[in-house]
C-alpha cells in the first residue's frame, strides 16, 4: 500500500420504505463523496429500506424493490465503492446484509450474525442470522465488515480479525436514548483496544417514529482512541484515512466535533423526532393548545425549533377557572416565538354539554366527569382546527403523566404526535430552563409556578399525585428498571407512595395504547420498549 485510502462516513436522514428516495440519497452522497477524493463511502445499516423496516419485510413486492434499487444503486455509482445495508432475500430466509459494491457490482456481503430481541429490537422475527466472517482486501488493507449489533459481542469482531481483517467496518441502525452516545463510543472503543484494529462506525440519523437515531458517527484507532467523531442529530458526510506503515494499519480522522452536554443532545434529539414525524408524515403544520403551563410551553418550543415559527398555530382555550397568570404568559411565549395565537373559550361550548347531558346525569354530584368534559372540549377545538387547515395536532403530556393517567382520553390526550411523551416532569423543567439559556422564550413564572391542570378551583397536581421528586424516581425503578416494590420502598421512598404509584401505573396501561407516539429518549420507553397487557390478572405484592 503506497498512499491513503480515503473513507467517507455518511450519515443519511432515510425513510422507512422510502426505498426510491433512499437509493437517491445515498447515489447524491456518493457523488459528494468521490468530489472529496473518497475512494470507499460507508453508510448505514438497512440504508436502503431505512431502519427498522418491521413488517413492511413481510409485504408482498418489498424486497423485490430492494432487490431493483440495489442494481439501479450499482449501475448509477461510478468512481467510488460503496458499503451499504439492506435485507435480502434467499432460501435460507431473509438476512440483513451488509455489502462491498465495487465497479458495478457487488462483490463482498456479509450477513449480520448477532440479532438483537430486546428493547426496541425485533430482529429475530424477521431475520436469519448469519454465520460466515466477511473480510476482504481493499487497496492493501484487510477490511473486515460487520452490523451494528455483531460489534457489542463476543465473536464476530473477533473472528473477522483472526481472519486477517485489520480495519472493522460496522454499519449501524442505533436508536438515540440519554447517555447512549457516551456507552456506545466506549463499547466500541473497547472492542478496538481489544482485538487491536481500528474501527470505523457508521450510525443512521433521523426520526422514525418513536425511535430517533442521532448519528455521531465516529472512528477509533487500535488503543480504542476516538479519533473522528461526527457530528450529532444531523445528516452529514466526512472522512477518515487509512495508510500503512510497518505492517501497522494507522486511521487518521478530519473531524472532531466535542460531545453534547446530556440537556442538549436530550433536546436536539426530541427537536429531530418531532420535525423528522410530522415532515415525513406529508404535514407541514402544527397546532398546539398552550394553556400557560409548563408541558405546553415546551412542547410549543420544541415545534418551533423543529419546523419554524410560521407552521406553528397554538390555542389558548380558557375556562372558567384558568387564571389570568396562564393567559398572560401562554400569550408572552407565542409573542416570544412569533407564532400565530388564537384565543377560543371554551365556556359556551361546556355549558351546552352539560345541558344535553344534564337528563344522563340526574342529580348526581359534580365529579371529575366534569373536568374530562373541559378536556374534551378543548380536545374537540383541536382537531377540529386540524381537520381544517391540516395541521398536525401535537398533543403535551409528559413520561410523568401518561405512567399514571393523570391525562383525559380523547382530551388532552388528543393528538397526532407527542413531543415529551417520554420526559419525566421534572426533566420537564431542566429542559425549560436550558432552552431559555439559548434564547429567552418560555416566561420564567411558567418554570417557577405551581403546576396545576385549572380544571377546578385552586387546583394543583400535588392534590392527586405524590410531588414529581418523588414521582419521577419511583416510576424510572419501576418502569424502566423492573423494580420490584419492596426494593423501591428499600431505597427509602415511603410504601404509601410506592403503592400508589404502582397502582396507577397499573391500571392505566388501556389509556397508554391510546396514547399518540412519541419521541424516545430514555433507555425504556412506553410503546415498543414496555410491552404489557391491558387485561391483567398480575398486581405486584405491595407488601413488606
């Protein structure tokens, strides 16, 4: 080998079944990249079909398109090889394949060996897993190529180079959760470290419904030194270099963008989720009902961040027992953000309720029958406003709330999307406050003031729920973590709390399906991550 191999790490916004686009993207980044002297483009895993397909693998026609776009991907690209993923279909069953395409062909492919079955991961219901090392040389350097998961284990990094392989290729579908980025870079780095080659990893970027996938692409010489690192939540194309001396295979990177502080990858990560879902969902609009607290006032900020101030309508939908504070400081943000703001009451419309429900009703007395009725009020005023214009309705409750069903079905629940579906409430606040460090547009007596739904006089959440310090500790023990109770109450949280706490998470599991999708940044979200049945006879003994 007598000079470089320059390598381009791209990382690609795809869709899921976005299959002609796709191709088209990545055929644009190709071109790019070989304007840049790359001689090798890497892209992501499943970069054709977009990652995670599901059970579009299943459909008749689908991976016969795959198959289509794959040769019109190989007959387009001229003067720069390619490393791409996308499933393909044999008698032994589906793979998910990654692949040297070089003059028109592919030459090298590599079935992915490790499929992940947990979390958010289904792998095993689709695929067959593979059993053979790819590795191949490029140039004079022995490439050894794997797929995402195969680099977290034992084996196929480790069989590729007792194979000879000196540089490991590992494409990647890895979704975005807090703190992913630091675990993956050090798992990663380790694995370089241990097997003493270097790595260069590839990851997807974008929004897939739930999932959001944050890119940070990177490479790490054979010490496990990171020594690229891309950039995060945006597409992007750059380039590491490989020259050999001594036998000794040396990466050099062009590219060292620092690492996020956790409230900034959190919040860029749900800015990317919400304008990813609602642009790749043919919507250009959305409308949000601010309602002067906290959730609202961030979701509203989130939305503007993502898709601009001008595709984003609020509704301020006032009742009797909505304070002045909240209608003062709904209407300072949307001037802050320069967004359009409607004011529809939502008096008239409750009092007719009422009064066609008032021979259903009897005697009986006033319950929070009649607060679900203010939230389906405004939910109505919402879609309806959808339905008119085509705005995407962005519905505002929080991980806090949807864990124990301090929310109204087919009230604020309503909604096509949920922005902080999976943000505890007191993250809530932490993330208020740092985005008012970029620009001040959330007013300061909404992060300072009591929350309160204003759905009766002098009402505020403490009145229902344990205060969101402890709320917010119990449920990341027991939703994300499995705890058991008694471990819980060990941990000093008082049994009355705990008790509680699970028995609202409990029974509130029918309210959670119901719930709009919504972007995932903890390590167990409610939807794909937490799988549990409506009806249950299982209730965890409380007991100690």
């Amino acid at each position: 080998m007598s000079s470089e191999i320059n390598i381009g790490l791209a990382q690609i916004n795809v869709v899921v079944g976005g299959i002609e686009n796709n191709v088209d993207r990545i055929i644009e980044f190709a071109e790019k990249a070989r304007e840049q002297q790359c001689d090798l483009l890497v892209c992501a895993e499943l970069v054709l079909t977009g990652y995670p397909p599901e059970d579009l693998l299943m459909r008749p026609g689908f991976n016969s398109r795959v198959e289509q776009q794959l040769q019109r991907l190989c007959e387009t690209v001229s003067g720069i090889d390619l490393i791409v993923g996308y499933p393909k279909k044999t008698e032994q069953g589906l793979f998910n394949m990654g692949a040297l395409i070089s003059n028109g062909e592919v030459v090298y492919e590599y079935a992915k060996m490790d499929l992940p079955n947990y979390s958010v991961f289904d792998e095993k219901r689709y695929f067959v897993a593979g059993d053979e090392y790819c590795v191949f040389d490029y140039k004079g350097v022995k490439l050894g190529l794997t797929v995402c998961e195969d680099i977290w284990h034992n084996g196929p990094v480790e069989g590729a180079v007792e194979q000879g392989a000196e540089v490991i290729i590992n494409i990647n579908g890895s979704p975005y959760h807090s703190k992913k980025i630091e675990e993956r870079n050090q798992v990663v780095c380790d694995k370089a470290k241990k097997v003493g080659a270097p790595v260069v990893y590839v990851n997807q970027v974008g929004g897939q419904d739930e999932l959001v996938f944050d890119g940070a692409s990177f490479a790490c010489d054979s010490n496990g030194k990171v020594v690229h690192q891309m950039v995060s939540f945006e597409e992007s194309l750059s380039t590491v270099s490989l020259s050999k001396a001594d036998g000794k295979v040396n990466i050099r990177g062009s590219e060292m963008v620092a690492e996020q502080a956790p409230l900034e990858s959190i919040y860029n990560a749900l800015v990317l989720g919400v304008g990813d879902y609602v642009r790749k969902n043919g919507f250009k609009k959305v409308v949000i009902g601010l309602s002067g607290g906290i959730d609202s006032a961030l979701t509203t900020t989130i939305a503007v961040d993502a898709l601009g101030p001008e595709n984003v309508d609020v509704i301020m939908m006032p009742f009797r027992y909505t304070s002045d504070i909240s209608k003062h400081d709904a209407h300072e943000e949307a001037e802050a953000l320069g967004i359009n703001y409607h004011v529809v009451s939502i008096e008239p419309m409750y009092d007719a309720f009422l009064e066609q429900l008032s021979p259903l009703f009897g005697d009986r007395p006033e319950d929070t029958t009649e607060e679900n009725i203010q939230a389906r009020c405004r939910g109505l005023s919402l879609m309806a406003f959808s339905n008119k214009t085509g705005a995407m309705v962005l519905t505002t409750g929080n991980k806090s709330e949807m864990s124990v069903g301090y929310a109204t079905l087919y009230g604020d629940m309503v909604g096509g999307y949920n922005a902080i579906k999976d943000v505890p409430k007191v993250l809530v606040y932490e993330l208020a406050k740092y985005r008012n460090t970029i620009s001040q547009v959330i007013p300061e007596r909404v992060i300072t003031r009591e929350p309160s739904a204003e759905l009766r006089p002098d009402q505020i959440d403490s009145d229902s729920l344990p205060p969101y310090e402890i709320l917010d500790p119990i449920l990341e023990l027991y939703v994300e973590d499995d705890c058991p109770p008694a471990e819980i109450v060990a941990k000093g949280y008082a049994k009355e709390y705990v008790s509680q706490v699970i028995r609202m998470v409990d029974r509130n599991e029918y309210k959670r399906r119901q719930a709009a999708p919504g972007v995932r940044i903890t390590k167990r979200a409610f939807g794909r991550d937490r799988r549990y049945p409506i009806t249950s006879g299982f209730r965890p003994k409380v007991e100690w």
